[in-house]
C-alpha cells in the first residue's frame, strides 16, 4: 500500500505517525498533522488546554440609591375598637373591630340559614388572560353589576330578607349606608382569596366597607397599600365560613383613592 492511501485510510489524532521522506511534506516550511496541531497548542496553553490566564478585574460595591422598605412586623388585632393601620400619602387607614356583634346563638342560627339558602355558585375569573375557578363560592346583591378581576357580578335586586335585617343592623352601628352585598363562602380551609384591594373605581373616591363573619374563624390578613389584604389558605381542619361584605356602588365612579375599611365580625378572626 502506498503511503498515500496508508494515510487516507489512518484517521484521528491517536494513529501512529508516518515516517517523513526527503522531500515529502513534513519537511522545514511544512504544516503539521493534527497531531502536532494538538501538543503544540497544549503546550502553549497549559496541560488542561485552558486558555492563559487573563488579569481579573476590579468590582467596586456601591451603596443602592432606592430606599428600601423595611418590612414591618405583624401585628395581631383581637381587641374591639378603632385601630389605626397604616400611615400615607393618602391619609389613615383604620380598622374598626368588634367581636361579637351577634350574639353566638343567633350567629349560628343565621349561618345556617344563610349557608342552606343563599344562591352560592363558582365564579370563573381571569389571571393573565387564563381563566381559573375561585376557591371559594360567592353571590351578590345589589341593584348595580359589580366588577373586578376582569369579571362582572349581575345586578341581583332580590335580597334575602335575612340579609336585608342583617344591612339595616351594620348601617345603624356604622353610621354608614350600604346598597349592596358581596357573600363569600369558605368552604373549609383550603378554600381562600388572595390579596386584593377594595379600590374599584365604582367603590367611589373613599370607600367604607363592612365585613361581616360567620362560622368557623379564619385568619384575615391586611398589608399597607399598595400591598392589598387575603384570606390565606389554612392547612388544618377548618369548617365553613361565611363573610359578607356590605358596599356601597356607585353608577358613575368618582375616581380612584384608597379610603378607610370597617370590620363587623360575630367572632374573632
């Protein structure tokens, strides 16, 4: 076989070197095998053939011009009363609380009532143009639609008698009149609402809102605007549990401004 075909058929840098003849390439002004290829860039750049070493850089820490927001530390509510929250630009926000608004019987009682009879259904809402089922069941009455999270409540002129009782009770507490009703039911306690804000611009400029529990306790959360307020999913054995959120819909919005929020629970949360 002539040393030509030898070397076609010789493949990758491991086969054995050919001898070189006189006047054959390999000679002074030749271009070397792969082989050669190999152990001289090896030898020029280390025997792991890493590149040579390159002067590191300087980095300098800078000091970040934002302030950052601390964090405050939670604080738990379990005594009646006025309570200021928060502090801003747009004023105060308080918390009106008092526990046993019902008396324990007649709050059970009205639980029932509510929990067999109310027209409770599954609201479809849409996060991020994907529909998804609420994990709780709603209804709600009133004689305007309402509207959040890109999905409208019908307008519902039948209000339960039970409810219309229950409305003319917190209007006389709270000084404050009402003329409709979100019902949130909890199902038990993987049921929850994440957190949001009672800020449509259909609430009006400073919406006052009255929260009416029944049932099982839950643990309801609040959190300074712009970080809004939940009830979280709870991963121990809870019972139902029934909120009613009085509001006041207006049918020309008067513009957007967080206001003040009113609490009325049977039971502490």
């Amino acid at each position: 076989m002539s040393d030509k075909r030898q070397r076609a058929r010789v493949q990758g840098s491991w086969a054995k070197q050919l001898p070189i003849r006189p006047g054959q390439p390999g000679t002074a002004g030749a271009v070397p095998n792969s082989h050669q290829q190999i152990k001289s860039s090896n030898q020029a750049s280390g025997s792991w053939g890493c590149q040579p070493h390159l002067p590191s850089k300087s980095f300098e820490f800078l000091q970040p011009t934002k302030v950052i927001q601390a964090i405050p530390a939670e604080k738990v509510i379990e005594q009646a009363g006025v309570h200021e929250i928060s502090h801003g630009p747009s004023g105060v926000s308080r918390l009106r609380l008092l526990p046993g608004f019902l008396p324990t019987e007649e709050a059970d009682w009205i639980f029932s009532k509510l929990l067999a009879e109310l027209p409770w259904s599954q609201k479809t809402n849409y996060r991020q143009g994907e529909a998804y089922d609420e994990p709780r069941l709603t209804c709600w009455f009133g004689e305007l639609p309402y509207t959040y999270a890109h999905s409208t409540m019908a307008a519902n002129a039948q209000w339960h008698p039970l409810l219309i009782t229950l409305r003319e009770s917190v209007e006389q507490v709270s000084k404050c009149r009402f003329n409709s009703l979100l019902c949130n039911l909890y199902r038990d306690g993987h049921d929850s609402i994440g957190w949001h804000s009672d800020d449509e611009a259909s609430l009006g400029a400073k919406p006052t809102i009255a929260s009416l529990s029944l049932g099982d306790t839950r643990v309801f959360s609040l959190r300074k605007q712009p970080l809004p307020h939940q009830v979280a999913k709870e991963y121990h054995d809870r019972g139902p549990r029934i909120n009613l959120t009085f509001r006041t819909i207006y049918p020309e919005p008067e513009g957007y401004r967080p206001g003040s929020k009113l609490r009325l629970v049977s039971k502490v949360p």
